[in-house]
C-alpha cells in the first residue's frame, strides 16, 4: 500500500518552524506524518527573522531555497552600523564562498518561514497539518504512541508508531513524559517591537545599534517600510509595561528622528533550559521543546530546523526495520551535543559579554571582536560558526573513527556538472551517498549513489574534499543530513560494514 497522510506513521505536535520542518523532512523520505497543532493558524509575527547558510543548505536540500531567497534580503557582509560612527564590527560571509553558495545571512520574517514550510510540506500528499487540535495527553505503549487530542469535533485518540513534540518551551509531550527543563533564566527582560517607518530612515544602512547609558539598542530592517527594534535596560525591569511611547523612544534612537508606528511589542524573557534527554522510548523532542537558549545569534529556529533533519531520515530508517536504538539514541546525542554543548555555551558566552555587561565592557567586547574579524583567518572561523556549518558530531552510536567523521560535508563548487553555479550538495540527495576521490570507485552492489569527484574536471572540490580527507584519493560515506558518516579505502565487507554501522540498516534498505 502506497504511504499517505491518513495513516501517519509519526505524529508531529506543534506547527512551528520545527513542526513543519519535519513533516517536510518526513516526506521527502517516503514517509507520512500527521501535524497537530493547538493554534488555528501559523504565527503572523516576525519572530525569528534569520536563516543561516546550514539551514539554506537544508531547505536547499528539501528543494525548497529558492522560495526563500526570493521572499527574504540577503545580507553578504556582516555590519553594525552606528549614527557618526564607524561600524561596531564588519565582516565579509565572502570568506565562505569555497564551501558554501552564495553566502550569507537571509533574513525573513519568521511567518513567512513558517507559510512556506506549509505549502511545501502539504505539498507533498504525505504531510497533514491539523490546525485547531490540542494534544492534551500522550501514552508510549511501547509498540506505539497514544495521543488524546482535543478540538472542534471534540476529543479523540490517534495512535502511530512515533510521536514528536514539536510544541515549544511550554511543550506538553515534555511534560507528559515527565521531564523537567532545567537551566536558567537571565535577570534581564529585553522589549521586543516591529516598527513601520515611512520616511527616508527605511534606506538607512542595517543592522544597525546604539549603545548609551540608558541601555543598547539595535534595529534590523525586516522588509520595506517594517523594522525589528530591540532594547536591553541596564538592569531587570519585569515589572514594567511595554508602551508605545518607550518602543517609539527607542527606535528614534537607533534609526532617528521621526513618526513611526508600533505593529505590536512585547517585554520577553532570556532562558538557557534543556531537557534531560531528547528521547524517551518512541517519543522524542526537537526544537525549543528540547532546548531554549539566548536569541543571541540567532539560532534557536535554526537549531530546531536542524533537529528536523536530522530526525527525519533516522526515523525512516527505522521504519524500514532499522536498528531502531541505536538510531534515535544517535538523534539525542547528537543534537544534544551540538545544541547544549556547543550552541547553548556560545550564545551564553556572548550574551554575558554583549547583553549583560556594563556598557563599557560591552563596548570592549565589541573592539576585541573588531578587531579580531580584521584577520582574514579568524573572521573565517568565527563566520563559519555564526553561520552553523562549523557544527560537527564527535560522538554518537553510529559515528565511528575519527578526522574528518561527524563533520558536515563541505559544499565546494563542481565545475562541469553543465549547471552554471552548482556545488557538490545539489549532487546530492536526502539519502546517504559515497564521494568518491581520485580514479579507484568503491566496490559495485552497494546500492548507494557514488559521486566522483575528479581532480581534472572538479579542482576545487578536489582541493576542498582532499583537505578534508587528509589524502587525494579515498571514500567519504555521508549520510542523508550530510554528515560525514566514514572514511577511508577498503573492500566491500569493510565498507558495508561501514554503512550498516552508519545507517542503521543493512545496505539493500540504503537505496
């Protein structure tokens, strides 16, 4: 029987970013889901405006960038702008452009994310998102998962072989599974606005900030005529209501003199929280049901859409009689090392030293990182962080041997491919692959598409792969989220070894 919406082999709570990020994941895999989500529509405010290159890279994957781009401003160069001063810190996403396309922050009003991940999603036949259903309760039965779900039509029970929640900080499949959230709140509440401005301010360059002894703010233009502004008080002030006096104040501040009107504001909190584990038998968490830390960087929705696509292809896999421990076991330590480990500790860091400190450390903050992005290799290093495709798996049930295993594939250009612009991750698909270096093909039967990269006809993915690899010639097995799974040259047991130990599947389920 073909797969279809109506028999959802996963449940998917909550309609978010992160939600409808995995439903399209899902699909692009074969495999239908079913998105219940409490809330009669998608957001219709801006929210997250940022897309980083790692999560291009993903939509880019799904098939879906160009709706994106098309829709969203394309920053190429990374600059703080400040009224008579010279910019705060500038930083060229140029550096990146040997293994990234066009690269560069997209910003995009987190509604209009969340509109497009709709239609793609729906788009498929194997995605149904049910708007106006609140999951109220959720039973692991140990062959399955029980929903109870309560809506228009009153309550029922949906039952499938996986659940995820998808349902935000508040998250209820967390709660039902008995997990805290533990971590910590900061004792700061920043005010958060969308503005429209209709005068000669809207050309002003952007991003741009202020930093003053009434606190910092800073404003980035989110479409014509509309802008984000965002204020830190010196000190904690929850008490305090947000007006549209304060949020006009403050974007004269940044942006100038002038009539501005307040779309709609808000006072909110920064939390550094994660739950103990991301599984818990057949059902799992993503996105910030699993993990929520500071908006610095701007990478909570990206981090979640990350989680979807790493998830998806795992749950595929399992559904075609993977090994289904090891896999979702991988899922939690995986994504728990990235985002608690890594992400959660960065952003924490910054916050600390551009939100939370005196103004006269925060101003250092910003000289030191001045400074430090004038040396061409260490804006490298910090862009390829900024941009998350830095983020590496270095330990995890199906990972095993270390260099370059873990890693992202580089996504260098591929000349000859007849296709002006192409790069090595449009070759390829949301399924595992075998890069092939240099002249010696690995054994045939595998059932995985090999792709060769060829030092004459592809030097520059040639020279990107081969630094990677650490040799000229050899193997790179990358997993469908294109992670590098192994590498190495060997026969066809070592390698099918390789692939069952990588994929949790036997190789025939790989193809």
């Amino acid at each position: 029987m073909a797969a279809s919406a109506s028999s959802p082999s996963v449940l998917i709570v909550g309609a978010g970013p992160v939600g409808l990020a995995l439903g399209l994941g899902l699909a692009r895999q074969g495999v239908p889901s079913l998105v219940l989500e409490r809330e009669h529509a998608t957001s219709e405010h801006s929210k997250a405006p940022g897309i980083h290159i790692r999560t291009r890279e993903v939509l880019r994957q799904w098939g879906i960038d160009d709706r994106f781009t098309s829709r969203g401003h394309l920053l190429r160069r990374a600059v703080l702008h400040r009224a008579g001063a010279a910019p705060l810190i500038s930083a060229d996403f140029g550096v990146l452009a040997d293994e990234a396309a066009d690269p560069g922050l997209l910003v995009l009003e987190q509604s209009v994310t969340e509109e497009l991940l709709l239609d793609a999603a729906t788009e498929t036949g194997l995605c149904e998102v049910r708007f106006g259903a609140e999951v109220t309760a959720v039973e692991d039965e140990g062959e399955a998962v029980t929903v109870t779900v309560s809506g228009a039509e009153g309550e029922q029970r949906l039952r499938a072989p996986f659940v995820v929640g998808c349902d935000g900080a508040s998250s209820t499949v967390r709660e039902q599974m008995g997990m805290g959230f533990t971590g910590h709140t900061y004792p700061m509440r920043p005010m958060l606005a969308d503005v429209r401005v209709d005068d000669e301010r809207d050309s002003l360059a952007w991003p741009r900030t202020c930093i003053d002894r009434r606190g910092m703010t800073s404003a980035l233009r989110l479409s014509a005529g509309v802008w984000r502004i965002i204020g830190l008080h010196p000190g904690d002030r929850h008490e305090e209501a947000l007006g549209d006096e304060e949020v006009q104040s403050r974007a004269a501040r940044v942006l100038g003199p002038g009539s501005t009107e307040v779309v709609w504001s808000s006072r909110f909190r920064i939390h550094r929280r994660a739950a103990p584990r991301f599984r818990v038998g057949r059902v799992l968490m993503a996105g910030d049901s699993a993990h929520v830390h500071s908006p610095v960087g701007g990478m909570g929705m990206n981090s979640g859409i990350h989680d979807a696509h790493n998830l998806a292809w795992k749950l595929a896999h399992v559904l075609r009689g993977g090994d289904q421990e090891r896999l979702l076991d991988s899922y939690d330590v995986e994504r728990r090392e990235v985002v608690v480990e890594t992400v959660s500790r960065n952003t924490d860091l910054a916050t600390r030293a551009f939100l939370q400190s005196p103004r006269p450390v925060r101003l250092a903050a910003f000289a030191v990182a001045r400074r430090a992005l004038a040396w061409p290799r260490l804006a490298r290093r910090a862009l390829r962080g900024a941009s998350m495709i830095d983020l590496r798996y270095s330990s995890s049930p199906v990972l095993r041997g270390g260099g370059a295993v873990g890693m992202r594939l580089p996504n260098p250009p591929l000349e000859g491919q007849g296709t002006p612009g192409a790069r090595l991750h449009d070759a390829i698909p949301y399924r595992p692959v075998v890069v092939q270096l240099g002249e010696t093909p690995p054994p045939a039967g595998l059932g995985i598409t090999v792709i060769a990269v060829d030092r004459t006809r592809h030097p520059e993915a040639h020279r990107v792969l081969s630094g990677v690899l650490g040799a000229r010639e050899g193997w790179l097995l990358v997993r469908p989220d294109q992670h590098i799974a192994w590498t190495g040259r060997a026969d066809a047991a070592v390698l099918r070894a390789a692939v069952r130990h990588a994929l949790g599947t036997p190789v025939s389920g790989c193809d």
